[in-house]
C-alpha cells in the first residue's frame, strides 16, 4: 500500500481522516468525490466529504459516531466543536445469527490456513500445564505497609543473584491498599494479588506480609489455594527477628529452584495476549488498531487466546462484537458487562459518554463513539468465546473480554492478572506505562515512533505504506522474540513496570 494524505476508512463514511496535516485549499479524490478543503485539517482529524445537515448523523467506520450540532459544509474540519454524541445510558441489543454466521464462516477460513503453519516460541512449561515466556521472582506485597521492606530486597537481589539462562530478574508489584479497605475494594485487591501469586511468567515468588493487615496471611492463603511450596514461599515480618535477612534467604531458596528450568519450544497458540488502549488519537484506528486486530485474528486461529478490556472505551460500538459472540450465554454476558459496566457510571453521577481525553481529542477523537469504534478494532473480526470478570483469569481460547476500566495502569494490571504473558499496547500520543508482563508499544504514526523510540516498539503507521501482511508478519516475528526471551520489550529494557488496582469505595 502506498502512503496517502488522507483515508476514508469505510465506503459509507461522510467524513474522511486526514493521514498527514493537510492546508486549507487542498484539493482532495476519494473514490468518486472531489472537493476542496475549507480549513487546515491536522493529522489523525475529520473533514466532511459531504454537507451534513444539523442533527444527521456523521458516519466512520461505517458508523455513526454522533450528529452535527449545527450544518456542516463539505470540506469542514469535523470535531467536537460541530458534532456532538448520540450515546445513552440504557441501550437495546440483539444477537444477530446470520452476521454471526458470517463471522464464524470467516474465522473458520482463517483457521483453516493457519493449520500445521502454528509458529514456536521458545518457553517455560510449568507444572500445571501452562507456560511462562519470563522466569523471575515477583514479591507480592499483601499489604502497602511492607513496600519500602520489598524494595530493599529488591536492591539486594539486583546486586547478588546473577542474571542468567533461567534468571530473568526480580520484581516487586508495590500497591498502597491491604488494609483499611472495606467491600468490593478490598476483595479486588485480594484477588488481583492472588492473580499474580499464580502468574505463570514467575518461576518464584515471595508473599510479603506485615501481619496484622485486613488482607490476614492466613486468609490470603486460603484463597490463594494449593500452590508448589518450592515456587511460592511465604514471610510474615512481624513474626521474624530480623525480616530482611529471612527473605533474602527465601529468595535464595527460589533462585536454586529456578537453575533447572529451561525454555523449550512450544506452540504459539499457547500464548494469552492482552490487548490495550482504546483510542489515543485519530490514527490509531486505522493504523496501530486494526493491525492489533489482524493479529487477533491470527492469534486465535492458532488456538491461542487474546483479551480484550476497558468496557468504557466499547459504548457505542458494543453491538458490533456481540454479533461477534459465540453462542446466546456470551452474548447475554457481553450486554451484562457493558450494563454494568454504565450502571458504575450512573451510580456516581456521571455520564457515560464523557471519555475522549484532552490529549485524545487534540489527536482528533471527537465523541467516545469515534474512540470506541477505533478501540474493537483491536478485536478484528474474531469469535468472542467468553467473557470475564475483573480480576478473574482466562480459561478459554479465542477472544475473551475482561470487564476493566480504561485507565491504562489499571487495565494493564487486570490483564495480566487474567493471564496475559503479553501486552500490546497501542499509542497515538505516547506512554512510557508498562505492566508487569512486556509491553509492546504499538504506535499509530510514524513522527511517535521516530520521536520516541526508547518507549516505542513497533510503528503501526507501516500499515499505511506498506502491504498488510507484511507488516503483520513482522509484528509476529517480534511477539516471538520477545516471547522466547530472545528481545526485550522496551518497557522491560527501561524498568517501567508497576500495577494498580481498581477501587471504587471507603478507605478506613
């Protein structure tokens, strides 16, 4: 594909993008029109290619993405300061047969071709079946009061225990909460945490608790569930001497633990991909997204299993993955998460329409209908197989939504607490944030990419210059180095990786 100043995403669009800044005056040809541009248009910005009356709905996508607050000429800059959302808090949804039919036909198809032509990796098989792509040691704090304890440890190991084959570093996921919560609130934490313990990407981890916290050792335990006593050691500090010498001893006992595992080659479709950032700007629903979404397709026709999350950033496009869902049970949990998920809104006062970002909008997002629209095509047109509360992990392949906000450190932590080995992150204005699994930025232009390389990991904005598959094969072969251990995402290079649980109550 050769690059081009502007894109109509769908052919039933009345307002096309413009790919790079474009000066009033400009004379644009899309497929049969031919008009001339009456403002400057910024990249990843609307203008009309044709007159919209006030009150007619503005289409991308191939889909509204709100009405005209007023008439709007033909080649006018089209942005929040002349249309407006069509969004509600209540919604009517249907499931579709005969869309899902042609969904399930065309993922049929692509699994089809993806037959003995799975990609390996190179991975850690753990003894419950499931595999690592990082060997580390995580210290899990059950409460934020033992914090500054971790991090010693943490300074201490950085210095002692040497990186090597089987030793791919040691973490700590510090977090204020653990103690002075009530409700909801405090069983997220309990159970994000509990999520980590579990996470197969840690070949080793040491529980750290205080003792006397509302998140007590022996209720953590139990809800933990049995774990390998030689892979998960637990310290409470208040019952030791001196805590910072009888960890650093569980920590030595985890690392010789760790000196038989080996990486051994294993299918991609063993992989759990999460997928994050709705919308950061204009481009990003037609560059970074949609080749996200491409690899989503792929992905689950390997066999493998990708999660998509940030509820919020799905009003107004939610009907289009419910015709995507597998069976009549997923689609009544898919309309329950949206409800929900808008039932949090209204219950705080709040709308559920007001979500573009100053920052998304100056990238050109006008409407959370046009951010939402850009966010599924992370999606592609995969089968939705099931559908997860926060906090819960992943237990079927294909594509799984997770209820989650879309507060990026937020989100990032929920899907790695669901399971995901991986994260690819699309950005249109930048973020050096990172989860405790890698994290793949996935720009959605070329001058972020450029701009900021050492949080960058891959430009989407190649979509526009060049064939499809290639770049998708070229995204794929980095998922695999970075995977098997052969690359390091930059996140991991830079040390950006932190965790934050979601709250929404009273703090004792």
């Amino acid at each position: 594909m050769s690059s081009v100043p502007y894109l109509r995403v769908h052919p039933s669009d009345t307002v096309a993008v413009a790919v790079s800044a474009l000066a009033s005056g400009t004379h644009v040809t899309i497929d049969d029109l031919s008009i001339t541009l009456a403002e400057p248009i910024a990249q990843g910005h609307k203008f009309s290619l044709k007159a919209i009356a006030k009150g007619e709905p503005v289409i991308k996508y191939g889909a509204p993405i709100g009405e005209a607050k007023s008439d709007i000429a033909i080649g006018m800059h089209v942005h929040d300061t002349n249309i407006r959302t069509l969004l509600e808090e209540e919604g009517t949804y249907h499931r579709d047969e005969e869309v899902v039919r042609h969904y399930t036909e065309k993922a049929e198809a692509l699994r089809a071709q993806w037959h003995k032509k799975i990609p390996t990796i190179q991975a850690y098989k753990r003894d419950d079946g499931k595999i690592g792509i990082r060997n580390e040691i995580w210290i899990v704090p059950t409460v934020g009061c033992v914090n500054r304890t971790a991090e010693l440890l943490i300074r201490w190991a950085d210095q002692t225990l040497p990186k090597s084959s089987f030793f791919d570093g040691i973490h700590v996921w510090t977090h204020p909460w653990g103690c002075s919560q009530l409700g909801s609130d405090h069983e997220n934490t309990r159970t994000i945490l509990a999520d980590l313990v579990h996470h197969p990407n840690a070949g080793g981890v040491l529980v750290l608790s205080l003792g006397c916290e509302n998140n007590t050792p022996e209720s953590f335990k139990a809800l933990l569930g049995p774990v390998d006593e030689k892979r998960v050691k637990f310290l409470t500090t208040q019952m030791v001497d001196d805590e910072l010498e009888a960890a650093k001893a569980m920590i030595g006992e985890l690392y010789e633990t760790m000196k038989a595992d080996r990486r051994e080659a294993v299918g991609m479709d063993n992989l759990i991909v999460g997928f994050k950032c709705g919308g950061s700007d204009g481009m990003s629903g037609i560059t970074a997204n949609p080749l996200v979404g491409h690899f989503c397709d792929a992905l689950t026709a390997m066999g493998g299993s990708a999660i998509l999350t940030e509820v919020p950033e799905m009003f107004g496009a939610e009907q289009l993955l419910m015709n995507r869902t597998v069976s009549e049970e997923v689609f009544k949990k898919t309309v329950a998460l949206i409800n929900d998920f808008k039932h949090y809104f209204t219950a705080h006062d709040q709308v559920v329409y007001e979500n573009p970002s100053p920052g998304n909008k100056e990238g050109g997002i006008s409407t959370l209908e046009d951010k939402s629209l850009g966010c599924i095509q992370k999606g592609g047109e995969a089968i939705i197989t099931d559908v997860i509360a926060y906090g819960e992990r992943v237990t079927k392949r294909g594509l799984t939504l997770l209820s989650g906000p879309g507060n990026d450190i937020v989100s990032t932590t929920a899907l790695t607490a669901s399971g995901a080995h991986i994260i690819l992150f699309t950005t249109g204005r930048g973020t050096p944030l990172g989860a405790p699994v890698p994290t793949i930025k996935i720009a959605s232009n070329t001058p972020l990419a450029e701009k900021k390389a050492n949080w960058i990991d891959f430009d989407g904005a190649r979509l526009l210059r060049e064939e499809g598959d290639a770049v998708l094969n070229d995204l794929i072969d980095l998922i695999k180095a970075i995977a098997s251990g052969e690359k390091r995402a930059q996140n991991e290079i830079n040390g950006y990786a932190e965790i934050s649980i979601f709250k929404d109550g009273v703090i004792l």
